[in-house]
C-alpha cells in the first residue's frame, strides 16, 4: 500500500508517520507535503497513491483548494480539527477522517473502516466522486461565522466588548478573562476552547493552554529553551508568555512564515 500525507506541521508528519508504521508497517509513504501548491504538483506529476491523508488547513489554505485543481484518483482520509457534527457529510458517506490530537486506534479505525467500504473508493464504482464530497463538507464548514461581540460583567455592569478591542483571552485561577488594549481585564464566561470556535482563526490563536491571543496583541517574538517561543505582548501580561512546543510550527504558519 502506497500513501501519501498531506500535512504542514511537521510533529504531526513525524506522529502520522510513526503510527502508520505501527498500525501499517508493510505501507510505503511515498511522499509527506505541506501546501496546496506541491500537493497538486506532486499529483499531476506521479501515479496516484493508494490512498491520501489530507490535513484540511494547509499553509497556503484549505485543501478543498486541491480538489479544484486536480482530478484525485485515490480515497482520501480527511485529518481535522473540526468536531464530529462538522464533519457528518463524510461520516455517513463511508469516507474516514482523523480528529486531532490524533492515536493510534485512530489510525487503525480508519483503515478499518477504509477496508470494509474499499469497493466504493474505486474510481469505477457508481456513484462515487470524492469530488462531490469535499463539496459538500466545504459547504458545512464555509458558512460558519464569527463573534463580533461579547456581553460581559465588568464591576456591577454589563460591559459589550468588541472583538477587535481584546488582545487575548487567558486562564488566571480556572478562571478566563479577557484583556482590552486599554489593559482591561475582564472575566468571561466561556472555555478557551468554546471561543477558539466563536473567533475568526487568522485574527485569533491558542498558544498554550493558558492563552488564546490575538494577532495584532503579538509585539515580539523571541526563541526559548526547549524550541518554544516567548512572546511580548500588548498589553503586556503579568506572566511569561511561550508558545508551546508542539504549537511553534503552526504559530509560525498563523504569523506569516
């Protein structure tokens, strides 16, 4: 079996790669790309794969893109950090996906899953256009909106904060505050996870654990031991600021690498 990843964080192409080769030792991976522009490349320029697995935010965008491109002549495993609902198009069409963080039985439940319907894949099989799908699941993620606003409790008033006004989101004490330019701090009542959903993600970006932040809050950027990151931000926070490891590829990518 001959596959191909496509993916641009290059931990998650040494996880993915290490896990094929525990779950699929006998595969070859015949290349790992990270961008739109190479993936179509690579394509029109070599036999198809027995099978794609496809990151669907790439560095030069999503891989929807591809599909325009090209004619893909393989089945594809979608990875994404999309929850189950998001992706329900692919669910009942027998086309497999893998949500990260991505494991082992991930893995293995999806070429299960690929194994049991690999009649379908064929390219000759009625019915089927891979085409049509990825149709179908841009047209459930595209649509989505993002918060302009939140009405929050500041003092013994209801504050609205615009979006554009908070420079990040922070946990301090399990509990979340915003802080404004103008150095308000302010608490929230959301989960760092509910408002990377609610936030437009060119503008906004979870760090850490700790921190979500947002683009233009980011004054420097220094390296730290352990190949993190440092951040200075503005305005500036009452702790060390760092870019987890596992994140540093793809802060990079949101920052404009």
């Amino acid at each position: 079996m001959k596959i191909l990843i496509v993916e641009d964080e290059e931990l998650s192409v040494r996880k993915l790669r290490g896990l094929l080769q525990e779950v699929k030792p006998e595969a070859e991976v015949v290349a790992d790309l990270d961008s739109i522009e190479t993936t179509v490349d690579w394509l029109n320029n070599n036999p198809a794969p027995d099978i794609i697995l496809m990151d669907i935010e790439l560095v030069d965008g999503q891989s929807f893109a591809i599909f325009e491109r090209v004619t893909v002549k393989c089945p594809v495993i979608f990875i994404t950090s999309y929850d189950e609902y998001a992706i329900q198009a692919f669910s009942v069409n027998s086309v497999a996906y893998l949500l990260k963080p991505i494991e082992k039985e991930d893995i293995e439940a999806a070429f299960e899953k690929f194994e049991q319907v690999k009649e379908f894949y064929s390219t000759n099989a009625p019915g089927f256009s891979i085409n049509s799908l990825v149709e179908e699941l841009q047209a459930r993620l595209q649509p989505k909106t993002y918060r302009k606003r939140f009405l929050t409790k500041y003092g013994n008033k209801l504050l609205t904060v615009e979006t554009h006004d908070i420079a990040y989101f922070f946990i301090e004490g399990r509990v979340i505050h915003l802080r404004t330019y103008d150095n308000r701090k302010i608490v929230i009542d959301y989960t760092l996870e509910e408002l990377e959903q609610m936030l437009e993600p060119g503008e906004y970006f979870r760090i850490n654990r700790s921190y979500l932040i947002a683009l233009k809050s980011v004054q420097k950027i220094d390296e730290y031991f352990g190949q993190r990151l440092i951040l200075q931000l503005k305005p500036p926070a009452t702790e060390q600021v760092i870019v987890s490891r596992e994140r540093v590829s793809a802060f990079k990518n949101w920052m404009g690498k």
